[in-house]
C-alpha cells in the first residue's frame, strides 16, 4: 500500500467513521478529525523527505483497475510536481481542523464534510487519473456547498454559495469535455496519464486538435483558478465561508486547476500550449493588476484578502505561460508557498472575526498591543504576500520573474509592478490600519492566541512558509527535474535557461 | 399478473386493518421472481408467442430494473396506506398491473404487444394517478394523464395502422428486412413519426411534456414515483427496441431531429424548474430534464450510447426513488408539498436529510456518485461523435447550461432541508420509519454509492444489453 493511498484515505475513512459517532460526543468528534489530519500530515512530511529527486517516473506509485471496460485505474504517484502541492495540502487541511474550534453547532457534520474535502483535493494531487483527477476534486463541492450555507458568515451567504457552486461547475464541465476530447483524439483507449504519455509520445495529438483542446482545458481549469475574467466568486466566496473552508479552499482547492494545466495541459498538447500562451500571459496581468487594485480598495479584510488570493494566482499563469524551466519552477513554488500563505491569512481573519465580529479595516485599529502574537504572525504573514525575501513567495515570485522575462518582456515588467507596488500597497496598508495606531476602547480586551494548542495551526503554516523562503532547495531540487520532463515536448523552438544551481 | 389478481381476490377477505400488510406477501413473492431473474441467461434470445415477445440480454436488464422500482414503490405505498384509503390491496394489485405491462414492454418484438403493453401500463395509471379520489387535485391529475394517454393511444394505433398498410407485417423482425424497400415510403415514414409521437408522451420528451408536472403534483407520491422511474423506462425500453431493432437505418438518419429534441427537452426541464417552490412539480420537471439527458444519448447513435442510457436509468432509478421515498415521508407528516415542507429535516431525521442530499447530488451529477457516471457515460459518447457533426458540440454546450441550471434547484432542495427557514405547519418532530421504509432507503442509498464507486459490474451489465445497438 502505498503511503499516497494513506494520505487521501484516512481523511476519508476518518469521514466514514465520524458518520457513526452520536453528534453529542463532541471531544470525540473533534479528537478524531485533528488526529486524522495530523497523521496525514505526517506521512506527507515522510512521504517528502523520502523523496528521491530526480529519478525518472513516479516514485510511491499505486495501480488498481477500477472500470475495466473504459481503462479507467486508480493510479496515484508522486514527481517533483505534486509532492510539495501534497505536503502543503496536509499542512493546511491540519491546520484548518485545528482552527475551527469555534464551531459550536453541528460539529460532526462540519468535520466529516472537511475530511470529505481533505481527501478529496490529496487525491487529486496524487491521482494519475484522468477521471480521478476530475473526480476527486469535485468531491469539494457538496462539501463546499453545505459549509457556506451553513457555518458561513454575513447576510448574503446563500448567493455566495450559489455563485461558487455554480462557477466552479461551470469551470469542471468546460474541464471534463476537454479532458473527454483528449482521451479520445489520444486514442490510448485508457485514462491513465502514464498510458496516454506514452502514446502520445509515438503519435502526438495533431496540432489543429491541440490548438481547440487546449484552451478548453485552459479556461477550464482557469475558472476554477480565479483566472481573470473569471474570477468574481472568489472574494465573495472566501468572505463568506467559515474559516476551514476559506483555507482550504484558497490555499489548496484553488491550486487543482494550475497543477491540471501544469500535470496534463503543458506535456500532452505543447504545440497548443504554445500557440495560448501568450494570451495567457496578457489574461494573468488582469489578475494582478486588476484584481490587486480592487484589493487596494477593499475595506473589509477578507475580500482584501481574497482579492490578494486571486492576484497572486496571476504569477502562477505567468509563470505557466513562460514555458521554460525556470518559469515553471517557480509557478510551482508560488502554489506552494500561497497555499501555505492563503491558510495562515484566513485563518489569522477567522480568529480575529470570532472576536471582534467585524473584519472592517475602519473598525479595527492598534491590535498589536492587546494581542502580540496574532499580531507578529499577520505582519508576517501580510509581508510574505508582498514577496519580501526570507519566505516562499519570494523565492517562487522571482523565478517566475526570471522565466517570464525572456518570452514575454512587458507582461513580467507590469507583473513585477503589480507585484511590488500595488502587493505592498495593500498588505502594508491592512497592517497599518489594523495592527499600529490608536487601539479603539472595544476592542482592548482583545485575548490573544495563548494557549500552544491555539498557535499550533499558525506556527505550523508559518513555520513552513520561512522554511521554504530560507531553504527553497528542498523544494526547486525536486520540482527541477520533473518539471524538466514536462518541458521536454515544448521547448523545441525556445530553449529553457540553463539550470539552477543546487546546493 | 398472475400475482395481481390473487391480491385483488385476497384483499376481499382480509380485515380492513391487516389489508395493508399484504403488502408484505407481496414484496417477499416479487423479490423471489426477481431473484429468479437471475437464474436466466440471456445471451442467446429466446422468442415466444409467435416471435413477438423476446427474451434477451436488453429484456433481462429492464426486466430487472421494473422489478427493483416495483419493489420499492411497494414499500413505499405501504408506509402512504393511510392516504390510499381507496384501497390498499387494489393499489398493489395495480401496481403489480403496472409492472407487468412493463414486463411485457421490455420484452416487445410486434407492434401488437408494444400497443398491448403500453396500453396496459397506461390504463393502470389511469386509476394510480386518480387514487385520492377525495382530493380534487388527484382527480385532476388522473383526468389529465387520461387525456394525454388516450391521445398518446390515437397516435400510436394511427401510425401502427400506416405502417401496416404500406409493409404489411407488425413484426419488428420482419419488418427491418423490409427496410431497405420501405426507407423511401412517405407514407410509411409518417406512420413510424405518428408512432414515435405516441411514445414521446410516455416518456415526456418536447412537445409532449406538459402533462408531466402537473400529474406529478397531483398524484399520489407512490404513484408519482412509478411514474418517474418505471412508466418513463418503460417508454425508454420499447423505443429503443423499435428505434434500434425494426428500423435503425432511419434512426441513423434522424440524428439531428433526436439531438435538437433533446436539447429541447433538456433546456425545457432545467430552466423550468428553477422557480418551482411544489417539490412534485419540481421532481416533474427534473424528470422531463433527465428524458432529454437520456435522448442525448439516444441521439448518438452508438453502442457507446445505448450503454449509457441504460447505466444513466439504473442510476435514476434508486436516485428519484430514494427523493420519492424522502419527500412522501415528509409530505404525509405535513401535507405540505411546498419546498419550506423540508426545514430543519437534518434535525428531525439526519438519515432522510443525507438521503436527500445525496440522491439530490446523485441527480445534479456530483462524482463518485452512480449519476454522475451516467452522465458521465452520455458526455463521453456525445464528445465521442464531435467529429461526426458540429451540431454535437452544440448540442453539448446546450446540455451543459442544463446541467448547470439543474445544479441550482437540486442544490436549492439540499439547501432547503440543511438550513431552510421553517414555516409554521412543520413542527419540528422526530420523523418515525417503520423497518421497510428505512430497508428501502438503505436498499436506494447502497444503490447510488455502490454503483457510483464500483460502476463495473452496472456498466457490464449495460453493456451486454446494448448489443441491439448495430454501431459502435
């Protein structure tokens, strides 16, 4: 049994087991979901550290046949790709079971539909499935659904829920006939992507049959990423969902699209990438650009916070469509290190909201002095969005730079604009707003995170993010090679850059 | 039938109270001849009653599946007993009736017994959809399914008669040697669309669906969920016999004319039943929405898409019945069938609210559930066929805004029973369910997830009696 089946398994079979815990048994409850997603953190982190980088295929690979008539197999592994999207999915799902002690109502349906959505996104990571790919992730979405209408925040939470449902359905249907069409212009008569790479390699996919794939793929899954225009359920979506749900969602669910055009887009159809990537290229500078100056305008943090979730998803694209090594190093990089960043900033809101039961900027004022700690790690956590050296989004932000720059000159130099500028704009003015100044009379007896439990969630993501800042290594040298293979097929007409140098 | 009417005599001298547990004897006879169903193999057809009834591998399948949908609408009327005050052993006899017209559907090979079965099944719900003949709603809802059945009829023995006329056998076999000769007949060509008018009521395709929410509400929820699953798979059964049997080069023909009505259909059902707040009505639309999916796959012309019509029904089938199951338990407490009926279902029974969900999920397509791999299956033969004609694509895009739409109501009913406002009429008591009941829910359930997680054994199934199918 592979260690990949554990990590998206026992969230799902701790699910099943909560079914038959009586709702009144709430230490259990709780007790349960936190230990479900700690083991599966611990074997993400054994399952990372394992990791040998650089060998060929897939390593901790899996294979059952599922359908027999259609091909369709469980099949997980791991490659420099996944394997930190999977670490940092464990990370945050741990995270976010932890922080939802604020749940009072209804706890064991809240954790079993969390641990629904923990297994599912794992194992859309480790999935090697086309179908499963699919699969698992639509697995968030009943979840998703029922936890915004439910535990969610705000008066118009029924339209929040409905618009993400819908969006992301529409985002999942233009994605499955795309990846439909695949497997049947592939013609390997399988869904395995292992399978399919191996045909294609003998007979590539005609270029006009790329050229219409792709950016239903694109699209596809560029909904689901928040890809501009498409990307106003996010914000709206993030605000209104209870606190779990926004980090999982922002940090993990939001990276399934990128890691799909990454995985299946980018290998399989690289004339067709190459003919989109330039629109891609010019789409992602709505995303920061656009996107970042709503931010600048957001008086409410967590649409300030949402807004910055969907920017910062405009490096990845970038980083996508610059088609080299370095670029897509680093776009992978930026899914890690936001994932972790997207968890911590929600879940820093989330605690601030159960207190203070408004996230208006204008309300709040001078938090820094009652709660110190809170206050360090969101100042932290606002300067890693702005992509200051030391924590993972500079790292994977500069590469992105680095790789873009070459194909495309002036989307990099308005993207690094975006970046710095209108980033820092808007981090810096939350933490001047809310952290320094006068502290307003309601809000002094403000209690801080005390107890090692409560700061265990934040510590951990925040612990993670520096890691990955101080030694990016850990994570380009596995990311270098695979991403080195996918580029393979694609970089015929424009040469990547010579390698990193590794430590 | 033979099962019917010893019920029908039985129930004259059982004691009032004990009628209702005749059900009983009933389920546990119809289970055994379900279980001896399985006893038959059907790979090598076996014909009867002068080569107009057939026994083979498509037969079997929805011979199974009536049974399976019987099976559970008895349990179901049982648990309603109260309401059918009409009579409880005639209404199982009626629908043992019922079934047996769908039997016989299943397995037509002549025109004769495609008219004698649907006519059966037809007048059967007759009197099912009339049964609360106290309520004004039931009678209307009984009045207006004898209309369109009695329309539905002219067509069909009108078209009969034409085809009769211009090839001079009824005989599905003998009428497919005969095509060659006949494909260029006006006459006989407007006597397969008079026909095929006639089964397009049963199954409630576009134009012919506006009887269908209205019968919905009216009747009896039993009735009502028969009608969903067993009349409409019946229908499904005898057109793909005809269409794919008797005359499948003109089925090749017609493929724009299948696509553009279910893409009609399909747009029909979603779009209207986004404002509906009557839960029937809205299981009405959605199962006008659910017959257009179905065309779809119809509409592809392919082994591949008869294979996914069958799997997409044995997902519909324990998805719509385990919704009939819920809402009747629901709207016998309240007598309520607005959707508020739902509020706080979670509190009151949380196994009928996760039913709810996941039948409602099951029918929206959500993964890893056995809808979502019927539409799934459809989907991939109608990308399958893009290359064929540019109208598929469009047809596909027109079927996605469907699925879209649909998403919003049956998300809209999980919303209803997880954090709907409650309304006065519904307290907020326990909901009791007696063992058949709660067995039936458990048998729907165990049918979604299992079929969703393990399709194999449902696809092999289908697939084997797609076989009537000539193209791939």
């Amino acid at each position: 049994m592979s260690p990949l089946t554990y990590i998206l398994g026992i969230p799902l079979v701790a699910a099943v087991a909560l079914l038959f815990v009586p709702p009144t048994q709430r230490v259990t409850v709780r007790a349960l979901a936190v230990l479900a997603t700690f083991i599966t953190m611990v074997f993400a982190v054994k399952l990372f550290l394992q990791f040998h980088a650089g060998a060929a295929g897939f390593q901790f690979e899996q294979e059952w046949t599922w359908v027999r008539a259609l091909d369709i197999r469980y099949h997980v592994g791991v490659d420099g790709i996944n394997i930190g999207l999977i670490l940092m999915g464990a990370l945050v799902a741990f995270a976010a079971a932890c922080v939802s002690w604020d749940i009072r109502d209804r706890e064991k349906e809240f954790y079993i539909l969390l641990l629904l959505m923990t297994g599912g996104i794992l194992g859309a990571f480790a999935s090697l499935d086309l179908f499963f790919f699919y699969c698992f992730h639509e697995l968030a979405l009943v979840p998703t659904f029922i936890m915004i209408g439910v535990w969610g925040r705000g008066e118009n939470k029924n339209y929040a829920t409905f618009q993400i449902i819908l969006y992301l359905s529409l985002g999942a249907l233009v994605s499955l006939i795309g990846l439909l069409m695949l497997y049947l212009q592939a013609g390997a008569q399988s869904f395995d992507l292992v399978a399919i790479a191996a045909h294609l390699k003998q007979h590539p996919l005609p270029v006009a049959a790329q050229r219409t794939i792709f950016p239903l793929l694109l699209f596809g899954f560029g909904i689901l990423v928040s890809l501009w225009p498409f990307h106003s359920w996010a914000p709206l979506g993030y605000s209104a969902a209870p606190t779990a749900t926004a980090m999982l969602h922002a940090g993990v669910i939001k990276k399934f699209g990128l890691y799909g055009l990454i995985r299946i887009a980018l290998p399989l159809m690289p004339q067709g990438a190459q003919a989109w990537v330039s629109v891609l290229a010019w789409l992602c500078l709505g995303n920061i650009l656009y996107c970042g100056l709503v931010a600048m305008r957001q008086g409410d943090l967590n649409r300030l916070l949402g807004n910055a979730s969907v920017a910062h998803m405009g490096f990845v694209f970038l980083g996508i469509a610059s088609l080299n090594l370095i670029g897509l190093t680093g776009a992978v990089v930026v899914m890690v290190a936001h994932g972790l960043l997207a968890a911590l900033t929600f879940g820093l809101s989330g605690y601030l909201y159960q207190q203070t039961r408004t996230l208006e900027l204008g309300a709040l004022g001078g938090l820094l002095r009652p709660m110190p700690f809170f206050g360090a790690v969101l100042v932290m956590a606002m300067l890693a969005g702005c992509g200051v050296p030391g924590f993972g989004n500079f790292v994977g932000e500069t590469l992105v730079f680095f790789g873009a720059w070459k194909p495309f000159p002036l989307p990099t130099i308005l993207a690094a604009w975006g970046a710095l500028i209108i980033g820092a704009v808007f981090m810096l003015r939350a933490i001047r707003t809310m952290m320094h100044g006068p502290l307003p009379p309601a809000w002094a007896g403000l209690l801080d995170v005390k107890s090692l439990w409560r700061k265990l969630p934040f510590a951990v993501l925040l612990a993670a993010l520096l890691g990955l800042g101080c030694f990016p290594g850990l994570l380009t040298d596995k990311i270098q090679p695979s991403a080195q293979e996918i580029l393979k097929n694609a970089t015929e007409t424009a040469p990547g850059i010579p390698a990193l140098r590794s430590r | 039938m033979g099962l019917g009417i010893s019920i029908l005599l039985l129930g004259l001298w059982t004691p009032e109270d004990q009628k209702r547990n005749l059900g009983y004897a009933v389920i546990l006879a119809l289970g055994m001849i379900l279980a001896g169903s399985f006893l038959l193999d059907g790979s090598r057809p076996l014909y009867a009653f002068g080569r107009m009834f057939v026994l083979d591998e498509f037969a079997l399948f929805f011979k199974r599946f009536f049974m399976v949908a019987a099976l559970i609408v008895l349990v179901l009327s049982m648990s309603s007993a109260r309401q059918l005050a009409g009579g409880i052993a005639e209404y199982y006899a009626f629908v043992l009736f019922a079934l047996a017209g769908m039997m016989f559907a299943a397995s037509v090979n002549h025109f004769a017994l495609l008219f004698v079965s649907l006519e059966l099944i037809t007048v059967t719900f007759y009197v099912l959809t009339g049964y609360r003949c106290h309520r004004v709603r039931s009678l209307e809802a009984g009045i207006k399914y004898l209309i369109m059945g009695g329309l539905s009829s002219a067509f069909l023995v009108y078209g009969m008669a034409l085809v009769y006329g211009t090839s001079g056998v009824l005989g599905f076999d003998a009428l497919h040697d005969q095509m060659a000769a006949l494909g260029s007949s006006r006459v006989f060509l407007a006597g397969l669309i008079l026909i095929l008018v006639g089964i397009a009521f049963k199954i409630a395709v576009v134009p012919f669906q506006m009887w269908t929410p209205d019968v919905y509400q009216g009747s009896p929820t039993p009735t009502a969920a028969f009608l969903a699953v067993g009349s409409k798979a019946a229908g499904f059964a005898v057109l793909l016999r005809l269409l794919f049997f008797a005359v499948p080069e003109i089925t090749l023909k017609w493929k724009l004319g299948w696509l553009a009505v279910s893409v009609l259909t399909i747009l029909y059902g979603s779009l209207g039943a986004i404002p509906q707040r009557n839960l029937s009505r809205l299981m009405g639309y959605s199962s006008i929405a659910h017959a257009g999916f179905l065309m779809l796959g119809l509409a592809t012309v392919s082994q591949a898409g008869v294979a996914a019509m069958l799997f997409y029904l044995g997902a519909y089938l324990f998805s719509v019945l385990a919704v009939f199951t819920v809402l009747s338990l629901v709207m016998e407490e309240a007598d309520v069938q607005d959707v508020d009926a739902l509020a706080a279902l979670n509190r009151r029974s949380p196994l009928l609210a996760m039913t709810l969900a996941v039948a409602m999920a099951s029918l929206a397509g959500v993964p890893l559930l056995a809808g979502f791999f019927g539409k799934f299956l459809v989907i991939k033969a109608v990308v399958s066929q893009f290359p064929a004609s540019p109208y598929y694509a469009a047809a596909m895009w027109a079927a996605g805004l469907g699925i879209l739409a649909s998403m919003y109501f049956y998300f809209g009913v999980i919303q209803a029973a997880f954090w709907g406002k409650p309304i006065p009429e519904t307290d907020n008591q326990t909901i009791a369910l007696a063992p058949p009941v709660r067995c039936a829910i458990y048998v729907c359930l165990a049918g979604m997830v299992f079929f969703g997680l393990f399709p194999g054994w449902l696809m092999h199934w289908a697939q084997q009696a797609a076989g009537i199918c000539p193209w791939r």
